[in-house]
C-alpha cells in the first residue's frame, strides 16, 4: 500500500536535514577563523548552498511522493550518496 509519509515524521526529516546542511555551511565559516588550512572563498560557499539546497528539493520531493517508506529511504539515502560523492570529488578530485 502506497501512502504519503505522515507530517510529524516528515516534518522532523526536514528539520533534521536543514540543521545538518545549515552546519555544513556555518562550520567551514568557524573554520577559517580557527585556521589557515580551511580556505572557502564566496563561490565555494554559493556552490555548497546551491548542492545542499539541490538535495533539499530532493528529499522534500521524496517526502511528497506517494511512495511506501522502503522506496522514501532509498530516494533520500541515494540524493545524499550522490551529494557526498560530489562534494568528495570537487573537494579532492577522485576521479582525477
């Protein structure tokens, strides 16, 4: 049976996500006053928020979706995999 995930859950998904991508952003800011390895100049930060607010849509999509709870986990696990594997690439170049 397909059904849309109840709003308390997919409300506390969304604040748990925000809270995490908000982090992510703030902490490469703390970093930078703490020491000179962290160097993210304006476009690092615009190119994060824009990857973090892609993800966001993503998942806000998937908790929308009229899809059962296994295939919902699988949606947003894969969104942040690949994320992960992005901000791994353009961090350190993998692929190189």
């Amino acid at each position: 049976m397909m059904r849309a995930l109840a709003a308390p859950a997919a409300n506390r998904i969304r604040a748990i996500y925000w809270t995490l991508a908000a982090l992510v952003l703030v902490l490469p800011a703390i970093a930078m006053n703490v020491t000179a390895d962290v160097a993210w100049g304006p476009g690092d930060f615009a190119l994060m928020g824009g990857l973090l607010g892609m993800v966001g849509i993503g998942i806000e999509m998937a908790l929308r979706a009229r899809l059962d709870a296994r295939a919902r986990l699988l949606a947003i696990a894969a969104m942040i995999s690949l994320f992960l594997l992005v901000w791994a690439e353009l961090a350190v170049g993998l692929f190189d």
